[in-house]
C-alpha cells in the first residue's frame, strides 16, 4: 500500500482577522471529508471532489455558495478535476446555476469525451448527466453584493491591476494505488468581466495531475498564472526529481519574475510527499498524510 496523502487549500489571499478562524476551520472539515475517503481505500479522485464540495458549501470561501460576483453582478463559476492515472480531466468554466461545479466537472471527466464544457452547454450537460439546477439567486450572499457596490463604484480598473480575489478552493491527493488526482474551483476574481474564465478550471494552469510527476492546485490572480502555465510548471519541477516544497517555491518565483503575479500552490508528488507555500500574506491550507495521525491547518 502506497502512502497516503492529501492537501486542501482555500485560496491565497490577504486573510483578514476576522475571516481567518472561518478559513481554518472550513479547510479542516473539507480535509476530513476527503481524507474519510481515502483512508477506507477511497481514490485520489473522490477525496479530491469530496474535499472540494465541503469547500464549495462553505460561503467564507470563493468558490460556489458565496463567490465573487462579476461586474453585472452575477456568479459565474469554474472548477476542473484531473485523474493523474489517464491524465483524463473534466472542466467547466462561466457556470452560473451549478451549486457544485466540481461534481459536473467530475461528471465530464468520466462520462464526456471532452475536457472542457462552459455556459449554457455545461449547464445542459449537468441536466443531462442529472444534476439539478439552482436558481442564480441562491449562490449570493450579502458579503458579495456589498463588495460589488463597492467595487462598482471604483470604475473600471486600470489595464493589469489586480481585482481583489479570495478563496478560491482546490485539493490535491495520492491514494492507496499510488493513483494522484487534483482539483480546483472558483468564483474567479470579483467584478470580472462576464465571460473571464482565470487559471483555475485551465488544465495545467490552475490545476496538473500526472502519476509520473505529481499532483498540483494553484490559486492567484488567473491572469498571471496562466502566462506561465503554473501548475504544469510546478509538475515539470517534481517530474525532474525536486522534493514538493522546493518545486512550488520555484513555480511561484518564476510567476513572480516572468508574470508579476503571487499566488499560493499545493502538491503532492508520487511519493506521497507534500508541499504548500505561497507568496501572498496567507494561503489557508491543511494537509495529512498517513505518516500521521493528524491533520495540519495553516494559514
Ligand atoms: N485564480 C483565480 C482566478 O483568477 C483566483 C484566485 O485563485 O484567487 O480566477
């Protein structure tokens, strides 16, 4: 029996005080959800969903329930998930009536030729696949609507600046068989233009998964991360033989040199060998592997 491992995280941002108990305590129900599956033989794949599902649920994160709204004021989500054994993917970008879109994106992964569905044609495939909708009302929370009248009022930003963004979600997972798996979802970045579709759902930039190389999830500022394809650059570096931490703090320099971007990353490398780091002030993360009997929660 391999090693098991998983890592969560809930985004690489600025965490204020008064958010920080809520990040810690939502990446440490998600690691528990995952990690009840893994540790009964589960797979990679399904303690990726799971743990991803707990973080879309909890509205301190952006990424279903309580996302970022875009500039017409609405929420439009993106979520992917990859099988590092087939190096199959399922994605889904600009989703707005999905309460979990990484479900649908697990449900293009095993049941879609393609890898990437977006708008109306992810949502038909949902319905089709029998997920149900949601009403686009029931993913707001107030927290939002009054960071959208406030950013509203700024007018439109300056051409490269950063729009605040919080919270993205991902999780990656090496399981009994050694299979690796990753994922990562978002409400992407706040009063984005309709349409925006960041780094998180693009296979190799917000997420990798490679049984080869290892098993990646980035969070940022989209528009950085994907100049340098950054979690297919992360898995490059493991592939090469560099231990998870080392090869994240090279990832995240070479999107600082080449990008001006920051960000945060989780890996997890065929070993079972994990890294977290991040050049932002927090990325709330937690992690365990079956070294251990308990989890690790940062922020
Ligand atoms: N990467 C996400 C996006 O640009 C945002 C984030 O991770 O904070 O959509």
């Amino acid at each position: 029996m391999k090693k098991l491992a998983l890592v969560v995280h809930g985004g690489a941002w600025a965490i204020p005080e008064t958010a920080a108990e809520a990040c810690r305590e939502g990446c440490r129900r998600a690691l528990e959800r995952g990690w009840a599956l893994l540790g009964q033989g589960g797979s990679a794949l399904d303690a990726c969903e799971q743990a991803i599902i707990e973080l879309e649920n909890d509205p301190i994160f952006d990424a279903g329930l309580g996302s970022h709204l875009n500039r017409d004021g609405r929420v439009q989500l993106d979520a992917i998930l990859m099988d590092g054994r087939t190096l199959k993917a399922g994605a889904v970008a600009a989703v707005e009536r999905v309460r979990n879109p990484v479900h649908v994106a697990r449900l293009v992964l095993d049941r879609s030729e393609h890898i990437m569905l977006v708008g109306e044609g992810a949502e038909q495939f949902a319905v089709e696949a029998g997920v149900s909708l949601c009403n686009v009302s029931e993913l707001v929370i107030a927290r939002e609507v009054e960071l959208w009248y406030k950013l509203k009022n700024e007018g439109p930003t300056a051409p490269g600046r950063r729009r605040p963004s919080a919270g993205t979600v991902g999780a990656v997972a090496c399981d009994a068989q050694g299979n690796l798996a990753a994922g990562t979802s978002t409400g992407g970045t706040a009063c984005k233009y309709p349409g925006r579709v960041g780094d998180s759902s693009l296979i190799g930039c917000g997420c990798y998964a490679d049984n080869r190389a290892g098993a990646v999830s980035a969070t940022g500022y989209g528009e950085a991360i994907m100049k340098v394809v950054l979690a297919k650059s992360a898995s490059d570096l493991l592939a090469a033989g560099l231990a998870p931490q080392v090869a994240a703090e090279r990832a995240l320099a070479v999107l600082r040199e080449r990008a001006q971007g920051t960000g945060g990353l989780i890996l997890v490398d065929p070993q079972g060998r994990v890294g977290a780091t991040f050049t932002t002030p927090h990325m709330a993360h937690a992690f365990r592997t079956s070294d251990s009997a308990e989890a690790v929660v940062r922020l």
